[in-house]
C-alpha cells in the first residue's frame, strides 16, 4: 500500500509540474523567458537517451506501472551497454505481440531473438555514410536492421532523416514483420505523413519555430 | 498564456495519471522522470548525410517537447552525441571498447530566468585523438531563437525550432491496443504546431572513425 501511495505522490507530483511548467511557460512566452526545469526539479546522472522510435513505449513497456518500474531504469542505463537481461524478455514478448496484430505471423524465432537482443543491448541508430541517403523521399530508416534481418545487404544510409514517416516504418517493422514496406498492399499507416512543417534541405534542416 | 502548451500538457497529465503507457510520442516523456525534467526530455534523434554536402554528416537531437520561443537548455545538463564504429556489418554491434568511442558534448551557461532566454554554447567535439570546441550565443539575429557557431570542420545549431516528429496519437493506441482494423485515411497529427529545442550539428565524414556507425544522443544531469 505505500508503494501505491508513493507512486500515486510521483505521478502526482509529475502532473502538477507539468502544469506549473506550462503555464510558466505560458506567461514567459509573452512577457518573459521561462526558467529552466533545473530550477523546478533536480535529479544529477542520466536522464534520458534516444536512438530507436518508440524504443520506450510501445517497444519495451508491456503494463501501466512499467512507466515507474522499467523506463526510468531503462533511460538511466548507458545507451551503449544497457542491462541486457533487464529488457530482453520485454522486447521479445512485445515483439510477438505485435507479430500478429494482423492475423499473420511474420517474425522468426531466430529474428525475434535477434532484434530483441539487439534493443536490450544498446538504443542507437545504425547509419552507413558511404551509403546514399535520399533526403527529397527519404526510406532509409531501419532499412540497415531490416536487411540485417533478413540475409540481406543494406542499400541506403540508414539513419533517420526527419521528414520520414518513422511511426509508419515502425508500424509496419513490428506488425508485418521486417521484409515488409511501407507501401505497397496490406501496408499500415496511421494517416498522418508530416509534421508541422517540413524540415529543409539546408542548414540547420528543422523548420523554424511555430509562433 | 500559451495555450498550445497547455494543450499538449494536458494530455500528457492523463497519460501520467490514466495511461502511463499511452505515451507514443518517439520518445516524449517516456519516463517519470523525463516528465519532470523537460529539458532533459529526449523527444528524437535524426542522423543523416546532408543533402546539401555529401562530405557532411548532420545529426540532430531534439528535447523539451512543449518548448516556446522563449525555452532554453538547461545549464545543469550536459547535452551529448555519442558515437561508435561498427566493425562487422553482418552483426551490427557498436565497438564495445569506450576508447573508441567519438562524442559531441554541448553544455549551457548565462540565461538569466525572467530576464535574458540568451544561453552561451560551449559544444566541444572528441574525435579520439584530437578535439574541436565550438562556442556561440543561443539567440542571434539569424533565427527566430537561435544561433549557430563554426569551427575546424563543425557547425552547430542550438534553439527552438518546430517540432519534427507526427503520428495520430489515437489510431497509433488502437494498432498497440487492439485488434481491429485501423482506418488508413487521413489522420490528425498530436503534436500539431509544437516546438521543441534542437541541437543539429554538422560535422566532416573524414574525421569520424568510419562509415558504419552507432549513433545515439543522452542527456546527463550534471
């Protein structure tokens, strides 16, 4: 029962400084600048790392209290050395869960295990740069994993570039298994293809800020 | 008030009080405690070449996924790219020695909260065996909020710029949630007019330890 009552205080406490950081936020944003969260909250070490989209919620997490228990401890680890046998286990039942959102199953064991283990090892992106990334119609997200996976030599870059649709990629990588594309028949997408505003082709790349 | 911050947090409150894992969002809040520490919120990494000069690789991290023009970095946090060759393409594994690891280590300092959103860069780049510091204000008169600095083959952005990640937050829930069908036509972007702060940095391909690479991005609270 403590434990209960502790989180339901974290969670509270997370809500209320969310609110209060907004609405700070808010008014610096007409009269003055806002003050930085270390101001508000102070924990010192690791706070977060990215690599992989959705990598946390929809990859790792399998129930409401992972979000106290398990992405805290999963942010904190270093990015390159995580705590394997901590999220192999997670990674691998979300996967198969996700395998046959659509009736059918996809994955092999052997790609299972082998994606799973690779998430629960490290949280990076893969990018070859001798490789051409095509930054107008941008498909190389996982495109490197995918053909890893499936016994095959990658053709682009990889990485991420930001005007890629990276949930429809992830969309169709967990439930249509890793030799599927993005387009074509039986393709998911969620209807949505851009963000606000596109990110451009020269320095700094990301659009301006949204007044 | 800014009312598409609020508008963005208030869902957010719900999916920490209701639906802790309801989050989708790449990786926004993903955690109590980058729900706390926005600033230190990791939201998304790009890695690519620029299209604009193939000898360049760009990398881009973004944070503080309610950010206004007036947000700045935190000066308690160290800001990092983290870089590790790959040595056996089939496999796929970053180098596991940390000595060969290559990083881009931004921190913040100067802003004064109420007064001056302004935040001096120091970003310093450890290519192994040598180093390059690139320093530069955080406002400057070219950009809305933001400003650049340059030098020895690195050019780094930091400021607020719109947010680069979309999804449909509810047809998102229902492919993790359910097993019906989901509608494939258009949708409604959850992030929708959002700022976040970005780090982009550009640096030579030449001086990085070689065409495969482990790229992921950390915040460290000092």
């Amino acid at each position: 029962m403590k434990t209960i009552k502790a989180i339901a205080l974290t969670f509270a406490f997370a809500s209320a400084s969310l609110v209060f950081g907004c609405a700070q936020q808010g008014e610096s944003a007409e009269t003055q600048p806002e003050t930085a969260s270390e101001d508000l909250v102070m924990f010192p070490g690791s706070v977060d790392h990215v690599g992989i989209v959705e990598s946390t919620t929809m990859m790792l997490v399998s129930g409401a209290t992972d979000f106290a228990t398990v992405l805290d401890s999963y942010n904190q680890d270093d990015p390159f050395a995580l705590k394997t046998a901590h999220y192999q286990a997670a990674f691998a039942k979300n996967l198969r869960k996700f395998d046959v959102r659509d009736g059918k199953s996809e994955w092999t064991p052997d790609q299972v295990t082998a994606f799973s283990t690779r998430m629960a090892s490290g949280n990076y992106q893969v990018i070859d740069t001798s490789m051409p990334c095509d930054y107008a119609t941008p498909h190389t997200y996982l495109e490197i994993e995918r053909a890893q996976l499936t016994g095959k030599r990658h053709q682009t870059c990889g990485g991420r570039m930001p005007n890629e649709d990276a949930m429809d990629v992830t969309l169709n990588f967990l439930i249509r298994g890793p030799a599927a594309n993005i387009t074509g028949p039986g393709a998911l997408r969620d209807g949505v293809d851009q963000a606000t505003a596109k990110s451009t082709n020269t320095f700094p790349y990301l659009a301006d800020l949204n007044e | 008030m800014n009312l598409k911050a609020l508008a963005i947090a208030l869902p957010l409150l719900g999916i920490l009080v209701g639906a802790p894992t309801e989050s989708f969002a790449s990786d926004h809040v993903d955690g109590l405690k980058t729900a706390l520490d926005n600033a230190a919120d990791l939201t998304d990494l790009y890695t690519f070449v620029s299209p604009k000069d193939p000898t360049k690789l760009v990398m881009v991290l973004n944070v503080h996924g309610i950010a206004s023009s007036m947000s700045r970095f935190s000066n308690a946090v160290d800001y990092k790219f983290r870089i590790r060759p790959i040595d056996d393409a089939t496999k796929l594994t970053p180098a596991p020695d940390a000595r060969r690891e290559q990083s881009m280590v931004c921190s913040f300092s100067g802003g004064i909260p109420f007064i001056d959103a302004n935040q001096h860069a120091t970003c310093t780049f450890n290519f192994g065996a040598t180093k390059q510091v690139v320093r530069f204000d955080t406002r400057s008169d070219r950009y809305s909020a933001g400003g650049d600095g340059a030098a020895g083959g690195v050019r780094v952005f930091a400021g607020v710029r719109s947010d680069t990640w979309f999804l449909d937050g509810g047809k998102t829930v229902k492919y993790v949630y359910s097993n019906e069908p989901v509608s494939q036509a258009a949708g409604s972007n959850l992030l929708e007019g959002q700022n976040v702060l970005s780090i982009v940095v550009e640096v030579d391909k030449a001086k990085l330890a070689g065409p495969l690479l482990a790229i992921t991005a950390q915040t460290v609270r000092k």
